[in-house]
C-alpha cells in the first residue's frame, strides 16, 4: 500500500488561525444554543425585559421593543427549535474546523463555499449603511474566503 503524502503548505499556519475561528464560531454558537435551553418553561419576556434594562436601553424605542414583542410570542417549542439549529450549525462549524486544522481539501472547499455565500449579502449591508461591524465582518469573510481560495491553488486540483 503506498504511503500517503502529507500536503505541506507555506500557509499551515494561517489554515490553523482560520480553523480556529471557524471552531470558535462554532462554540459560540453552541453555548448559545444551551443558553437558549435554559429557558424552557420561563417567562422569556421577562427576561428580555430584564436584559434591556440591564444594558440601560428605552424599551419604547424601536429595536428594543421590536425584540421584546418578539420574546412575547416566543413558546418552548421554538426554543427547542433554535438550539436544535444552533446544535447542528455547532457541529457543521466545528466539524470544519477539524478539516482544516488537519489540512482536508474537502474543509477547504466547504470554507469557501459558507464563507462565499455571504459576501453579496455582505456587500449589500456596507452598501445600505457603512458601519465599522459590517466592514469588519466583510473584510474578515473576504480574507478567510481569499486565503483559502490561494490555499487550493497553490496544492493544484485535486
């Protein structure tokens, strides 16, 4: 049986930082997803409440109050439903993060992919309003999508 060849790459240490943000997302995400499952059977609202005056915030003033009526309508059901979501968003992330720390093609692409798919959405967002967060996300999404894309080049088609 021939022995494979490990890809050496100038770039391993920047497919590593990229899995590791990839892997941090997907961690967030899952916290978030069991914070979430913290408030089966709770008065949510009150909770939502609770936050915008912690964050000192008019609840009279629109996204504020946008989002508390949103927590009003929100049943056990639905959280059930956003952790599930968050689960599997969780593992999809983490899952890539595996991929590329260990330098898998198939890691590589689906980064692209993901990643990919946001920049029009992106651009759109800088373009209605030009804020330091929406470029941030933009630039970062770019640079992660571009440097992955120079990774596969540089391995050739496999």
């Amino acid at each position: 049986m021939a022995k494979k060849k490990k890809r050496k790459s100038i770039g391993t240490g920047g497919l590593h930082l990229v899995a590791l943000f990839e892997g941090a997302k997907g961690v967030l995400v899952l916290v978030t997803g069991f914070g979430l499952l913290a408030y089966i059977h709770r008065d949510v609202h009150e909770a939502a409440a609770q936050l915008v005056r912690h964050l000192h915030l008019n609840p009279a003033s629109h996204y504020p109050h946008v989002f508390l009526d949103l927590m009003e309508r929100v049943h056990s059901t639905q959280l059930w439903a956003m952790a599930g979501a968050a689960l599997v968003y969780a593992v999809v992330r983490i899952a890539e993060a595996v991929g590329l720390w260990f330098h898998q093609r198939w890691a590589e692409w689906f980064g692209v992919l993901t990643g990919g798919i946001y920049i029009p959405v992106e651009i759109y967002e800088v373009t209605r309003s030009v804020t330091w967060p929406r470029v941030t996300v933009l630039l970062v999404n770019v640079t992660i999508v571009a440097y992955l894309l120079l990774e596969m080049s540089r391995h050739g088609k496999k």
